[in-house]
C-alpha cells in the first residue's frame, strides 16, 4: 500500500541537543491537528516507550514542525515517521537521520592504579552544558544503567572542563569505559573513552 504522506528531515545528520526540523505531507483526508511525528531507534516500528523526540503536526495537510518535545535522543541511527491521530499508525515511510554525540570525554591517562584519582576532561555544545551532566565509569563494552557505575562525578556547568571521578566505589582491576552522560540520566553525550584499572 502507497504511504498517503511523507516526513522529509531538513538533515540527515544533527549534534544531540540540536531541534530537528521536518517537514511533512499528506492527504487532505488523513491532515489531522492530532497526527504527530516521532523518532524511533532505526529499524523499529513506532510503539509506545520507544520514541524520543517528536511533536504534533498542525492540521494542514503539509507544513514544517520542530521536533522539541521528549527526552533527547542517543548519538546512533534514528528513523522518523509520521503517525496518525495519535496513535502507531503510520503515514509514512520512514525517513533516516543519525545522531551525532554533542560531547567528548577522555581520561588524562589509559592506565591507572585501583584507589588512584582518575582525571577526565570533557566538552560538549552550550546547547547541552549542564551541571547536572556527569561521568560515570561502567565495565568495558556496557550500557550505563542505573547499577552498574563505579565512580563518577558531575559535571560543572559551563561546555568544558575537568572532573576527578571521586564519588561511588573505587573501580575493581579491569577494563572500564567512561562517558559523558546527560542531565542526571543515562543518555551518552560522548563515545566512550577506554581505560584500564590495574
């Protein structure tokens, strides 16, 4: 069956905290007030709890919207749709955007003694300093969660700067990675950076 719109980014690359912008086109019988655009991890279908980003179409049947509300998605790959009356039902194909991290974060050292300070500068865009970003170390290869840090530390407010990971449990001998996350939550701003406790 032939979508009856489309949702068209105005890039297909933008830095976390960055709006996206996008327009959109359908029939003048499916235009509703009440049809939304979302963005869904790429590959998923549109369902509740899995879309980040995403806003309310007016009800003309073509227009431009920001997509400013919901949580700020991930840096990776993210398919946008737009849906009908509220709901999971498709009115387009998807169109494919990729997230890009707004930070960085790398450890002044990549080898350090279980008990030493560990020592990390960070950057990320004004659009996403906050002193409620932090650091958190997690096992090498793992997702932050919200049981699975050792060490960590907030962030000060402005976009760069430097942290000594002193709060939590000093981290086991291992491989470790270190991220840069946002707003108290477990959302990446940064690749993780690599270290190993000895």
């Amino acid at each position: 069956m032939t979508a009856a719109g489309t949702v068209t980014p105005t890039t297909t690359s933008q830095v976390q905290g960055a709006d996206f912008t996008v327009a959109f086109s359908t029939t003048a019988a499916t235009a509703s007030g009440s049809n939304w655009i979302v963005m869904v991890p790429a590959g998923a279908t549109p369902a509740s709890g899995n879309y980040t980003h995403w806003e309310y179409t007016p009800s003309a049947a073509s227009g431009t919207v920001t997509l400013d509300r919901g949580t700020m998605p991930a840096p990776g790959n993210w398919d946008i749709y737009l849906l009908a009356n509220g709901g999971y039902t498709p009115l387009s194909a998807p169109a494919h955007v990729t997230v890009t991290p707004a930070g960085t974060v790398a450890p002044t050292t990549s080898t350090v003694t279980k008990g030493s300070p560990i020592t990390v500068t960070f950057s990320t865009t004004a659009a996403t300093a906050s002193s409620s970003n932090w650091i958190a170390m997690v096992p090498a290869g793992a997702t932050p969660t919200s049981n699975n840090y050792t060490q960590w530390e907030y962030t000060p407010s402005p976009a760069s700067g430097t942290v000594t990971l002193d709060r939590g449990n000093a981290a086991a001998p291992g491989n470790y990675d270190i991220y840069l996350l946002a707003n108290q939550g477990y959302t990446p701003l940064s690749a993780p950076a690599h270290i190993t406790v000895q």
